[in-house]
C-alpha cells in the first residue's frame, strides 16, 4: 500500500502533499471570505453615515495625518512586496532569502503599528476618542475645524468608525505580526523548501488581505474631504 | 455494480474509533471526527435540554391570562434565553456539528475533515461561548429578545446583554470553522470517482449550510461586537443621539439571521433527501434539482431579509421588492419538496423510525413554508407581525422541520454512530408522540395569532386562553415524546442490539464499513464505481457490508488494494 516515503510535513489524512496543499490554500481562501463579510458590515456603516453627513465626516477626515496615513500605506505596500520575495525565496528553496524577507517584512508590520499609535496619541490628546471608550476622558470636537452644515455628533460617528476600522485592522495586523514570527522561527529551522511551503504561503495570502484592507480604510477615512477644505 | 470480492480480516479491524483509546484524555484531545461529533452531540443534547426547560416555563405561565407564575420581567428573561440557547446553541450547530461532522468525511471516503485539528477547536470555542452565555443567564439573565434590537438592548435593558451577546459572538466562530472544514473537505478530499454528482444530497445541503455559515456569521459576529461597544462605551453606530440608526441593526442582524433560518433547516432537508430515497428505495427524483436548489436557497436566502422590516420603518418599495424576493426563495423549497414527494410514488418504503420523522418534515415543513408565504405578503404581515402567528411559523420550520430532521437522521445513523441498534417500537412510538405533541402546541397558535393574540407577553386576553391550553398540553406530550428517544438512546449504547455494516442494506459509502468505523473511516480507499442512491440487485447487495459469518467482525470490502 504505502508508496514512497512520506514526507514528514504530511498529515496522516492526506493522500499526499499536493492535496494537503490544495486543501490548506483553499482554506485561507475561505477564511479570508469570512474575513471580507466581517469588515463588509463596518464598510456598511461608513458607507451609509457618510452619505448621510458628508460634511461632517469630511471635517473629521481632515483632522486625520495626512503625512502618517500616507508613510503608513507605504510602509505596508512595501510589506506586501517583501511577503511576496518571502514566498518565492521559499518555493526556490532559498533559505537565506526567506529569513531575511520574512523579517524585513515583520519589521514594516511593527512599524506600521507603531506609527498607527502615535496617531491614535494623537487623537486622545485631542479629546477625538468618542463615546465613553477612555473613561473620564469624553469625546470633544472643538479642535476639529468644521465645515458648513457639520454637526458635532456626527464628527463623533465618524470617530467611532474611524476607530473601529482601524482597530480591526491593527488587530489583525498583530495576529500578522504573530503569525509570520512562527514561520520565521520554522524557516529558520530550515522547515521550508520547494517541496513543503505551504504555510509560508497561506501567511502570505493573509498578509496580503490585511494590506489590501488598508488600502481601502485609507482613501475612505485619510482623503475623502480633502478638496472640501482650503 | 460488480460485485466486490471478501477478504481476510485483520485483527485490527475490531479496532473502531470508540474503543480505539480509553481514558478522558483520548476524548478531549481527539482530532477524529467521529468522536468530535460525539462530544458536539453530547453538549448540545444538554443545551437542548436547558432550553426545553425555559420553553416549559413559557408554557406553564400562559396557562391562564393572567401574569401568575413569572412576573413580566421574568417572563421577558425566559423567553429570550429560550430563544438564544435553541437558536444559537442548539439548531445552528445540531445537524452540522453532529451528523455532519461524523459524516460528510465518511461519504465521500476520507480519512477526517481537511483541518482536524480546527474541528477541534470549533468544539472548544463552541463550549467557550456557550460557558459565558449560561454565566450571563447565572449571574442574572437577559430580557432583549434573540433579537437584540437596538436601542433597547444598546441603552434601556438592564441585563447581561454584552455576556450574552459575547457567547453568542464566540460561538458564532464555531459554527464558521466548521462551514471552512466542510467546504475545503468537499472540495479537496473526495475518493476517486466521488464525482460531484455522485455525492448523496447530504453533502450538497452540508456544502450550501457551509456557505451559508462562512458568508453571514462574520456579520452577525461583528454586530454583536458594535452593539456590545455601544453599550459599554456608548460609541453609536445604532444610537440616535450622534445620528446613528437603530434600523441599521435590525438590517445587519437579519442579514444574518434569515440565512441563519437556513443553516438550520438546509442540513435537515438533506438528512431528509437520505431518508427519502433510501427508504422508498429508490434513486431520488430529480437528483441535481436537488441539489441545485440547495444552492439557489444558500445564494437567495441572503437576498430576503428585509421580510422582517415590513414595519420597521423600511420604505414600502423596498418592502414590495422584498416581499417580491421572498416569494421567489420559497420556489427552490417547493422544489425539494414535489421531488421528495416524487419519489415516494411507486417506492417500496419502509415506515421505519426515520421515515416516520423524513414524513413528518414534509408535512410540517410544507405548513411551515406556506405560512411564511403570508408573512411575505406585506398586506397580511402587517396585521400578524408580532403576533403568535409569526411563532407558530417559525417552529413548524425550526421544530417541525429542523428538529424533525435531526432526530430522523440520529436514528438512521445511530447503528453506525454507536455500533448499535435502537429499539425500532420505541422508536416509531416516539416519532408518534412528537408528531401529536408538536401539532397540538403550535396549530393552535396560527388561530391565536392571527386573531391577535400578540407575542412576548405573560398575560394576555382571557378569550386567548383556550388555544393556550391546547397548546400548553401539546407541549408537555411533545416533551414526553422527546425524552423517550433520549432514554432509550442512552440505553442502547449498552444494551442494544449489535449492528451490522449495512443494517438498512444501501449503497451509500458510509454503509460500507464497520458500525462502529475503525479511527481511519476506511480501512483501504474506496473507490467508487457506483452513482448516488443506486440500488444493486439483491444479491449483490447481500453482500455488501456482510462478513464472515458467526463473528460480528466487519470492515470495508471494497477499494483499491
Ligand atoms: C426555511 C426555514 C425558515 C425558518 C427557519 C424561518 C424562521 C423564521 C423566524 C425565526 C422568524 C421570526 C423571527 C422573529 O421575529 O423573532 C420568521 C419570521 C418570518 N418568516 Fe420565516 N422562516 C423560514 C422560512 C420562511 C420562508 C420560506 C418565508 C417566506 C417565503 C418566511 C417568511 C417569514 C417572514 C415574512 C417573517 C416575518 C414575520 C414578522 O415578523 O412579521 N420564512 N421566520
Ligand atoms: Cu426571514
């Protein structure tokens, strides 16, 4: 019955390790599905409150960093770039090339969480973290510049978006962070090569949505009013 | 079908994933399907139970018109942990978790599901939620409703709405692990020649409930997370005080919630479709109507939600549009139905205990369905909304329908599950019994409602009385009728008859190895040759799932050697 020797990353319910690829790949596919209706119910709500009050959510727009939103979409495109080298170094069973993508690739990740907190200093030193979220500290908009027909609570709506989309999005960017840690360790131990790297893979297909949400939030919550201010 | 050759059988082969390890230890760190849906069976037989034991107590209060037996905030508690822990803990995971879990590898001839090790941790999850839900029912309960409008639940309600409400979240990710397990199972780990339309109907309803569950649980999952925020941070997206819209809660929560009706009764309609076929024995009528239309439910059941605003402040365009789709949903369970129906005519059936329940679906199912119809119609809705028509409706679905199919289906595969036969008198007794008990306690509540009688109160009218009587004292023979089956499963473990492979004598692959399965399902690969629900020639299907005589040893007897 037993043909060749298997490898030893292969599950015993597997026949083989091209189907437990198959199956590991469309897993995260899968998984990323899931991931796209969960945001979708927070793009919803953008979507419908900023219809509702556009100028108030342009003048809350505005109020964001422009510099450090733009530094931060750099800084995760290029990670993307990095996860990408980190795939291939894999498939062509470079080792060296693995570890040093994987951890150029950590880094831009950390880096983005670290500027993602001096921007949300920021906003608490501004009083603009709404509701009852710093206890003692509430919600105040007037050092936010409103434009004509802006209604102070719902400046307060847009931070509340504002902060639940980009805390989703740094939440996952922390399980990223975790995530490609282990892989880093396990390339390290040399555990990839162009036979078994599936999980290098999937992380990657991870990473890669996480970016692409971002890519999404910047332009919605950084640009959207821009014009509208002189 | 040729017929396949018997051979020696291993020692190994008495082996089967029961006996395979002893100890708690085996149990709780199992990434063997099989014993998984063992322990997702046994924590929703007792969270079914604890709701049973709220519905008693709805029904013991609305004995007499008057609020006697629970105050009106009680009242208002009982009815919403009823509703949480049978919607949430009970149905959405019963079928799948269970029967799908123990069977979706062994009908298509794999070893496990795709990631053993996440079945796993969709039980632990699933247990995780369920702790934190039962400690917000403890620590003093929740009165919103399943349905958590806002701005109650967000700013009025004084109780455990964010424990509630974080069980529910947490659990939520079991149920979409298991849709991702079955979903890359199918696709991925089907025997060779397992073509996709040679999979039972089983598995096509599993598929759909899967994309069901991975396409709107992550909603309702990150609902609930906004609603417990608003409530513990008073943030609003719901809260009319910063421009926020409660109605945007009910739109996210019933985008979740009817395709939710579905995962509850898609995985029933398959165990149905099984029963159907096999015991009329013949191949299933219109086999890829089937199961199409159980991808067409998946796919339009995401489209009819706003059936639940028709007076909630929905405009009435959008309302005729929906009222228009929800029509159109009913068609692909119209179709199920006239096919089962089909090929019931001219079938050599069986009333065995499993039909009896596959019979009784239809029927209920059918009631269930057509009253739904005149919820859709935005006339007639506007007059029974809230009212015990609308229950009435929905339990001729959840119970009549779903419950239904999960107990016809646990006893069809109870040989196999268990190694054991159940007592067949018992059985069709039972199967009576919750046929009665169920009629008697929900028709009268169609009367009720449509005359006004409202919903979500402990007292009501004194002219209302007479149908609560009725529908009281169904209820106490339906709970008689589903303590039966429970007892005398139990007992069956112990002292049931053995079972051979094949009890029922079909063609399906799970009936083609031992009862119990060895840990690996099969013992050698199938491969299949033979299309679904295929019914040999008697002799040919004498032999399958028959051993050496004398020994109540069995194994699979067919594969690639
Ligand atoms: C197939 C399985 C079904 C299940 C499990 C189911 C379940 C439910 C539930 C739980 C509710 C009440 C929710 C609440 O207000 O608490 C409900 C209401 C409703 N159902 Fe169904 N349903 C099913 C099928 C259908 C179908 C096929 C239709 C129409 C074609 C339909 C139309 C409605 C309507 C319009 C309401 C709202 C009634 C109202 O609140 O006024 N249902 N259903
Ligand atoms: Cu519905």
């Amino acid at each position: 019955m037993e043909h060749k020797a298997s490898h030893p990353a292969l599950q015993h319910h597997f026949e083989n390790l091209e189907q437990q690829r198959e199956a590991g790949t469309l897993g995260m596919w899968v998984f990323l599905v899931t991931e796209i209706m969960f945001f979708g119910g927070m793009f919803l709500a953008y979507t419908l409150y900023r219809t509702k009050y556009p100028q108030a959510f342009a003048s809350a727009s505005n109020h964001l960093s422009l510099p450090l939103g733009t530094i931060n979409t750099g800084v995760l495109i290029l990670s993307s770039f990095t996860m990408a080298l980190a795939v291939y170094s894999a498939q062509t069973g470079k080792r060296r090339g693995q570890i040093v993508c994987l951890a150029l690739t950590l880094l831009l990740g950390l880096t983005f969480l670290g500027i993602k907190a001096i921007e949300y200093h920021d906003k608490y030193v501004d009083h603009l973290i709404p509701g009852r979220l710093i206890p003692g500290r509430p919600f105040d908009a007037s050092g936010v510049h409103l434009l004509p027909g802006a209604a102070k609570q719902n400046v307060e709506m847009f931070y509340w978006i504002y902060f639940a989309m980009t805390g989703m999005h740094a939440v996952h960017m922390i399980i990223g962070v975790g995530l490609l840690s282990v892989i880093l360790y396990f390339a390290a131990r040399g555990r990839y090569g162009p036979e078994y790297h599936n999980p290098v893979e999937i992380s990657g297909l991870y990473w890669h949505f996480v970016d692409i949400i971002w890519i999404f939030l910047f332009p919605l919550l950084y640009l959207l009013g821009r014009h509208l201010e002189h | 079908m040729k017929a396949p050759e018997t051979f020696e059988i291993p020692a190994a082969a008495r082996v089967n994933y029961i006996n395979a390890q002893y100890g708690l230890k085996s149990w709780l760190l199992t990434k063997d399907h099989k014993r998984i849906a063992l322990l997702y069976l046994g924590s929703i037989t007792f969270f079914f139970f604890i709701g049973g034991l709220y519905a008693m107590m709805i029904r013991l209060e609305l004995l007499t018109p008057q609020g006697d037996f629970l105050s009106s905030t009680t009242y208002n508690k009982v009815f919403t942990q009823h509703g949480i822990i049978m919607v949430f803990f009970f149905l959405i995971p019963s079928i799948p978790a269970t029967l799908g879990n123990f069977l979706v590898p062994m009908m298509i001839g794999a070893k496990d599901l795709a990631f053993p090790r996440i079945n796993l941790l969709s039980w632990y999850i699933y247990l995780l939620g369920g702790v934190i839900t039962i400690y917000a029912l403890l620590a003093g309960g929740v009165d919103t409703g399943w349905t958590f409008y806002a701005p109650y639940s967000t700013t009025f309600s004084n109780s455990y709405v964010i424990a509630a409400g974080l069980g529910i979240f947490i659990s939520g990710f079991s149920s979409i692990l298991t849709g991702l397990n079955f979903i890359v199972t199918i696709h991925t780990m089907r025997a060779p020649g397992m073509t996709w339309f040679r999979l039972p109907l089983f598995i096509w309803a599993h598929y759909a409930t899967s994309l069901v569950m991975i396409l709107g649980t992550p909603v309702i999952a990150i609902t609930i997370l906004l609603l417990a925020f608003e409530r513990l941070a008073h943030v609003g997206i719901f809260d009319p005080a910063v421009g926020g819209d409660p109605v945007l809660f009910q739109h996210l929560f019933w985008f979740y919630s009817h395709p939710a009706v579905y995962i509850m009764v898609l995985p029933s309609m398959g165990v149905v479709s099984e029963l159907i076929a096999n015991f009329s024995r013949k191949n299933i009528f219109g086999y890829k109507f089937v199961a199409f239309s159980s991808l067409a439910i998946a796919v339009f059941g995401f489209l009819v939600w706003g059936h639940h605003l028709f007076v909630a402040s929905q405009s009435v365009y959008a309302g005729m549009i929906f009222s228009f789709l929800s029509f159109a949903v009913a068609i692909p369970s119209a179709i199920k139905v006239f096919n089962w129906t089909a090929t019931l005519y001219k079938g050599s059936i069986s009333f065995d205990t499993p039909m009896l329940y596959a019979l009784g679906f239809i029927g209920l199912f059918t009631i269930g369905g057509m009253t739904g119809l005149f919820l859709a119609s935005l006339a007639i809705d506007v007059h029974v909304s809230d009212t015990y028509f609308v229950v009435a409706h929905f339990h001729y679905i959840m119970v009549g329908g779903a419950l239904l199919g999960y107990l016809g289906g646990l006893h069809y595969w109870w040989p196999k599950i268990s190694g054991r036969m159940y007592p067949e008198g018992w059985g069709r007794f039972s199967a009576l019994v919750v046929f009665v008990g169920f009629n008697l306690t929900f028709l009268p509540q169609f009367v009720a409602g449509y005359l006004g009688m409202p919903r979500r109160y402990h007292a009501y009218p004194p002219e209302f009385q007479v149908f609560n009587v009725l529908s009281s004292a169904g209820a106490s023979i339906l709970g008689v009728g589903l303590l039966i089956p429970l007892i005398y499963l139990v007992w069956s473990m112990r002292y049931g008859k053995r079972a051979e492979a094949n009890p029922w004598h079909l063609p399906g692959l799970e009936w083609r190895t031992a009862s119990p399965p060895p840990t690996e399902n099969f013992l050698i690969t199938p491969v299949v040759t033979w299309e679904a629900y295929e019914f040999a020639p008697p002799e040919e299907m004498q032999v399958i799932g028959k051993f050496r005589e004398g020994t109540d040893l069995d194994a699979p007897i067919i594969g690639k050697s």
